[in-house]
C-alpha cells in the first residue's frame, strides 16, 4: 500500500470521486505537484552485443546515467563541432598524452582537417619530438612488487631511466633530442632578432618531419611535424616549462636565440576574432586549458561548443577542474553553447570520444 503524503489529513472525504472534479489524483489521494525541473525521461538500460563499434556503444551510453550519460553528451557535441563547417576547432592538450600512448590520435586528427589551433605543453612536444626521431617510450610499472617505492624510484634513476606512472623512458633518448634541437631546430632561429614561440613550434616540426623520414624512422613524425605539414599553429605558452624549454635557454646562453612570448597573442586572438563559430576539445586542464578559453575575453565572440575531458574536481577552485559552465560566467563560452566535462581518464576517454565522433561523421 502507499502512504500518505504529510499534506494529507483524516478528515479528508474518502469519498470525493476525483475523477469528476478532474483533479490529477490516484485513487490513494496523491497529487502530483506541480514540476519544473523533472522532464519524463526514463532510465533506459544499455545493451551491449559482440562486435559493436564505438560509436554504437557511445549510443548506448546515452540511455544510461552518471558518467555514461556525459561520455554519450560529449560525442554528440563533438560530433556536431566537427560537422560543423564553419567551426574553428582549438584543441588543448595537457598532462603525459603523448607518452601514454596519445600521439597518433591528436596527430591524425590534425591531419583529417580537425584541428584549426592546437595549444600544449613544451613536456608533450618533448615527448613527441623523442618518438619522431627514434626514440620509444616503454611499458612500465608504477609500483615494484620487491621494492619499496622509494626504493624503486632509486633503482631507476641508478638505471637510467624516468617514470611516468607505468611508462618508462630510458634518459639516452634526451641526449638524442638534444643533438637534434641543437642542429636543427635553434640554429634557424637565432639568426633572427627574434621568434615568437609559435614560431618555435612550427620549425620543430619542421625539423622532426624532415628528420623523421631522412632516417626512415618507423614511428609516425607526430603531432608537431603534421601540424607544421598542414599549417596549423601550436601555442605552448609555458614552454620553458619543460626539457624542451630548458634546451631552448641553455641554447640561448650561447646564441642570440631569442623568445619573445608576447608575440603569439596577436595571431592567437585573430583566430579567434576571425571565427564564425568557434569549438574547443580540451584535454586536460592547466595553462593550455586556460591559455585557450582565455582567448576570448578579447573578442566579441566565444565558444559554442567545448567538451573537456578532467581528472580534476571543480570543488577546489582550480581551474584544471573548473567546469565549462563556470567558464559561461566569465564570457568565454555563449551563453548557449553546447558545452560538457567528462570527469574521467582522459588516455580512456579521449579515443572514444573522437572513435565515436569519426564514425558518425563518416555516416
């Protein structure tokens, strides 16, 4: 039997056919109260077969709730940022994607049209630059079942080789990327007064394409050379933030190779000044999320779409974590922009998203 509701009194006349006086009652007396925020939708339960594909498991995703239901949300308006011909798409790039194992994705999403602007890390164009000219991160563990953590860590380092979670990386493939940055990357660049960082990226690409197929390297050129193939601009604002950075000074100490930073904001925000509509994948957070959804508080404009991809909680004030609807309060998205945040992995989620999104543009 269900109870009664508190409103409900026992004097009440258990005899009043409700039916007649067409107020929406049950027979128990219960009425309905009048609802803004609940809309009829129910739960669906997600069916999965052998041998679907992506883009049919993130359907069924969409009949579930919690994270499924934001993965399945984050397809759909990836899906239509893409579709969207008139769409400038800035893609930001931050955390260790490229050694665990992201490299192809973002590289081939550049070379399919689908990238207009990428903004990253000098750590992920390290790591890009290493695989480009021959150098291989490897499978790793991120604990020693032996070991002590510390004394893990220690036996490593006595070995030679950096960690990264469970990737490794043994540090000869440094002195590598440093003989290739001294010889063909800084060199072209301090014969000039000075270079934007831009500017930087886009003859690292150079550099890594050239080198990449003069020593027929059997790993893909990567992210910076398929962006310098296809004209597409890398911002990495916190460059000496990294070892890439750090050769780019050491360089420096020795040539009249010269940063100026300021001189990627006006290309950048004529970009984005210059969109008819504008989109954003933001992967990770940090300076790329931010030095990307910044852009727009100098153009009239701001984004229409964003999906962002975060480990990262939004209750600490961060802005790794922030939500893209706090974003709406600062003017960098529309205020009817189709917008997400995926909480979640970004090394599981990240391939699904755009999986799914390829599969429905190819339909």
């Amino acid at each position: 039997m269900a109870l009664r509701t508190l409103d409900m009194t026992d004097d009440h006349d258990a005899g009043d056919d409700h039916s007649e006086t067409g107020d929406d009652h049950t027979e128990m007396g219960y009425e309905e109260p009048e609802r803004t925020t609940f809309d009829h939708d129910p739960i669906g339960h997600s069916h999965v077969w052998a041998g679907m594909s992506v883009g049919e498991l993130a359907d069924q995703y969409g009949h579930a709730g919690i994270g499924a239901a934001g993965v399945h949300e984050a397809v759909d308006i990836y899906s239509e940022m893409l579709a969207d011909d008139d769409c400038t798409v800035f893609m930001s790039l931050a955390g260790a994607m490229v050694p665990t194992g992201m490299r192809q994705i973002v590289a081939d999403l550049i070379r399919d049209g689908h990238v207009d602007v990428l903004v990253t890390t000098g750590a992920n164009l390290t790591h890009d630059t290493i695989e480009a000219i021959g150098g291989k991160h490897h499978h790793g563990e991120h604990d020693h079942p032996d070991l002590e953590g510390k004394e893990f860590d220690e036996q490593l380092r006595d070995e030679q080789v950096d960690r990264i979670y469970n990737v490794y990386l043994p540090q000869e493939y440094f002195s590598l990327l440093e003989s290739h940055l001294r010889e063909n990357v800084f060199p072209p660049l301090a014969d000039q007064e000075s270079v934007g960082i831009a500017e930087l990226c886009r003859q690292l690409g150079k550099a890594n394409s050239e080198r990449n197929a003069a020593d027929d390297i059997d790993e893909d050129a990567g992210i910076a050379a398929a962006a310098y193939e296809h004209d597409v601009p890398v911002y990495c604002p916190a460059v000496q933030d990294s070892v890439f950075g750090l050769q780019a000074w050491m360089y420096s100490q020795i040539s009249d190779l010269t940063l100026d930073a300021l001189s990627d904001m006006t290309p950048l925000t004529d970009l984005a000044y210059n969109a008819e509509t504008a989109g954003c994948l933001l992967v990770g957070g940090g300076v790329p999320k931010n030095f990307t959804l910044q852009t727009m508080l100098v153009t009239p404009g701001a984004y229409e779409y964003g999906v962002q991809i975060t480990m990262d909680p939004s209750t600490t004030g961060g802005l790794s974590g922030a939500t893209l609807d706090e974003a709406r309060s600062w003017g960098k998205l529309t205020k009817e922009a189709r917008n997400v945040t995926v909480v979640g992995d970004a090394t599981v989620h990240l391939p699904l998203v755009v999986a799914a999104a390829r599969e429905r543009l190819a339909e």
